[in-house]
C-alpha cells in the first residue's frame, strides 16, 4: 500500500542522466542564455511577462539545450522521453493547482474567504498597529493565496490609515509587505507555494508543514520588531475602518459559522487526507455554504432571479471553473473580491509544463547530472548546498526579474544535488521559498518590487528595511542549515 507521504510529484525518482562527452561549459550554456534572455523579455514587458512571453523563453531555454545535445549525440527521441517523464512527474501538482483555483472560487463566493478579512481587520490598534498590519495582511493572504491581492488592496488601505496616523509609509509598507508575503509563503492558495514542492519533488502540505520551521521563528521575530516599533513611535488619531466594514458587510452575508468549512478542511489535513481529497471537500463545502448563507451571490452569478436547481448548480460551477467577482460600495475591496476558478490556474500550469520542457531536455542531454557534480564538488558540505541555492535563487530574482523562475531554474537544477546528500526534497522547496519567493520584492526592477511598490505608492529604498519578514527568511533558512536543525533526510521519508 503506498504511504501517505508518498508525493504525487517526484521528478527526483527519475534517474539524472549523465554524458561524459558534455563539459561544464556546455551544460552552463543553455542556463546562462536562459537567464539573459529572461532578464530581457522582463524588461522589456514588465508584469506582462508573466502572461505567456516567459513560458516561451523556457522553450526556447529548451531549444538551445537541444542544440547542444544534438552536437553530443543526444537523438531527439532521447530528449522526447525524458521531456515526457518530467511532464508526467508534475501531474499530481498540476491537479492540485486546479482544485486550489477551484476551492478558492467557493470559499469567495459562500463569504469565508470576506468572513476571515472582516474580523481580521477588527484587530487594529493605534500602539500596536504595525504589528497588526502584519497579522492582518497574513489572514487574508492565508485566505487568498495572493500577496499581490492583499497589498492592492487591504494593503492600500492600511498605508492610508497608518498615514493618518503619523507612521511612516516605509514602515507600514513593510509590515504590509511582510504579513503578505507571509501568507502568501504558507497559503495552499497560492501558486509559488504550489510550485516549489513541484519543483523539488515534494508534496505541498509536507512542505507547509517543513516550511513552518523556519517560517514561523521569522514572522515571530519580525512581530517582535514591530511591536517594539509601535511603542517606540508616537501615534495620532483612530483608525477608520468603518466604511470596509459596512462595505464587507453589505455585500455579505457575515457568519462565524462560516469557519467551519476552513476549520472541516483543516482537520482532513491533520489527518494526512491526501491533498486532492481535502481540496475537493472543500471545494465542494464552499459551495453548499454558497448556496446556503449566500444564495443571492449565487444567483447573480448565474444570472438567475430565483434560486432553484439549476441556477444554484450554475453559480457554483462558474465560481469554481472561470472569473467571478462580487461588487461592494468600496471600490478599493472590489479587487479583493474576485477569484479565477480553475481557469486561473491555467497561467502557473503553463509555466510548470515549459519549466519541464526545459528540464527534460537539459536532463536528457547530462546537462543537469554534470552541474550537479560541479555543484557537489563546490560545495562539499550541507551548508554549501543549500548556500548555493540561496545565492542562485537571489541572483535570478535580481538578473531574471521573477520570482517564478527564481524557484523553477533552481529547483530543477539542485534536485539531483539534493538527493545525492542524501536530503529530502522538503530541503529543497523550503530553501526555495525561504530565499526566492520572499525577496523578489526587495528588488526594484523584479516584477515582484516592482508591482509592491507601484501599487503602495512607497518606494522599495523606503520599505526594504522594514519588510523584516523577507530579508530575514534567507538567513533564517541558513542558520538552520549551519547547526542542521530540522534538515530531513532521504531516510525518513516513509
């Protein structure tokens, strides 16, 4: 019988080839034109590379693989066969991707997801505000899955109040940045949660649960700093969060009784339901919640006047397969309240099928195998290792502009390296995200700073400091490597 742990996405099970005939540079070649043209094309489209123009790049990444391979007598059919194992090895990450969208339509439409940022913003206290934006800004992007949604929004909203108060904007920025990317880092919602795990070879509620080692010391260091903060600092007025409240609450129907879908789901997670049947159910939840605390959401939805079978099966299905979005009198929550259902899922799914293209190739031509030894004799420690992935990880977000492909380049190249010490892939996936999806917004030119600092009118220069959360997590993530303090290894793995 296969074990619970077992992850339905594990490249690393997969034999690295090797080539002898292949040198160090040639292997390099494909990565390095990689990167550059990345840098480029980010350039060049700012947010817009995201969309599809990337997910070429990767292709064409894969081509000049594919060249190279030809002139070291790797047949096409060879590089074909491996391309096809990489694609199959994503394909449990892949369905999880979509019941994620899937339930992330349901539980916007039944109110849970409106319920957990109501209450979350009741929290605010004009001393302890700073530590409250982070707690606030980890809630809803728990909720969500989104840093990006919670920092456009709620977001803007706090740098508003904690101006009105006399808090400086890098200081509330960051704390808004911090919680964001917090929630964002542990939400099965989000996409580079999701990613890493895939990358790695990992399952996503293992990696969340490995992730919180190093995860949680963070965000508790990160409150301590603010709560000192906000002492520290004289503060002036209320806060007003009156006019989100009312606006929340006119277009919901507000209950704490809807917690027990989030907490229903929790439980099959505790329990080591597999990850696609606690999606399911609660996906499935969500939507009788919809339909019962809801029904006029659902029936707008649908396009009904009435609520009956048909149109209630309607305004699910549209919630968990396509856009949806409910309107409330505040047009800065409105953003907030919109989810894209499985089809919203289809930009990550695309970028995970082209970074397997081009691992497969650089796989099938011993690229990946001749690195990994390179790697291996650079860095003969543990620590070296995961130094090593930090470092690429920081220098892609910096030259390829993406947090993205800060986690998809190296999770492919340091499987093998991983594996080879003897690490399991939570290692590997925790390093990722602790390194590469956290600091992409510390640097101006990466879509991640870019879109952040854009959106909450404060300049990266201004928030860098302050958004303690991530550019503590690097660090967090190497000291626990430097004593081995929760470093799994291959043998645990059950």
């Amino acid at each position: 019988m296969e074990s619970q742990n077992t992850t339905p996405t594990d490249p690393q099970n997969e034999n690295i080839i090797e080539n002898r005939e292949l040198n160090i540079w040639e292997a390099l070649l494909p990565v390095l034109i990689l990167v550059g043209i990345l840098f480029f094309n980010v350039y060049l489209f700012g947010d817009d590379a995201l969309s599809g123009s990337n997910q070429f790049i990767l292709l064409l990444g894969a081509a000049v693989a594919a060249m190279v391979g030809f002139f070291n007598n790797v047949t096409y059919k060879q590089m074909m066969e491996e391309i096809a194992r990489n694609v199959k090895s994503t394909t449990g990450a892949l369905l999880i991707l979509l019941m994620v969208g899937s339930l992330a339509g349901t539980w916007l439409i039944s109110g849970i997801i409106p319920t957990m940022i109501y209450y979350g913003l009741q929290i605010l206290n004009p001393t302890i505000f700073l530590a409250a934006c982070v707690i606030i800004c980890a809630i809803i992007s728990i909720a969500t899955g989104s840093s990006w949604t919670t920092s456009a929004t709620v977001g803007i909203a706090l740098i508003g109040i904690g101006d009105t108060l006399g808090i400086s904007l890098g200081m509330t920025a960051g704390a808004v940045i911090s919680g964001a990317y917090f929630g964002d880092k542990m939400s099965p919602l989000s996409d580079t949660t999701n990613l890493a795990p895939a990358m790695a070879g990992g399952e996503l509620f293992s990696h969340i649960k490995y992730m919180a080692y190093t995860t949680v010391p963070t965000i508790t260091i990160t409150l301590i700093v603010f709560i000192i903060i906000g002492f520290a600092i004289d503060t002036s007025g209320t806060p007003q969060i009156d006019e989100q409240l009312n606006a929340i609450k006119g277009a919901f129907n507000i209950s704490p009784w809807l917690f027990i879908v989030p907490l229903l789901v929790i439980g099959l997670i505790i329990k080591k339901t597999p990850p696609l049947i606690a999606l399911l159910a609660g996906t499935l939840l969500g939507g009788i919640a919809a339909i019962i605390a809801q029904p006029d959401i659902v029936m707008n939805i649908a396009g009904s006047t009435e609520l009956n079978f048909n149109s209630a099966y309607m305004g699910v299905m549209k919630a968990i397969t396509v856009d949806t979005a409910v309107e409330t009198s505040n047009a800065e929550l409105n953003d907030l309240f919109s989810a894209g259902g499985m089809s919203g899922m289809l930009g990550t799914i695309w970028l995970i099928i082209c970074a397997m293209v081009f691992g497969g190739v650089m796989d099938a031509i011993g690229a990946l195998s001749k690195i990994s030894k390179s790697l291996l004799n650079a860095f003969d420690s543990v620590f070296g290792l995961f130094a090593s992935t930090v470092a690429t990880c920081l220098a892609l977000n910096v030259t390829a502009s993406d947090q993205y492909l800060a986690i998809v380049v190296p999770g492919r190249m340091y499987a093998k390296a991983f594996k080879d010490k003897g690490l399991a892939p939570e290692n590997l996936s925790r390093t990722l995200e602790d390194s590469g999806t956290v600091t992409s917004v510390l640097i101006p030119w990466n879509t991640c700073g870019a879109y952040q600092s854009g959106v909450l009118g404060v300049p990266v220069a201004d928030y860098f400091f302050f958004a303690i959360f991530n550019w503590l997590s690097p660090f967090m993530t190497l000291l626990f490597a430097a004593f081995r303090i929760k470093i799994k290894q291959l043998a645990q793995r059950s």
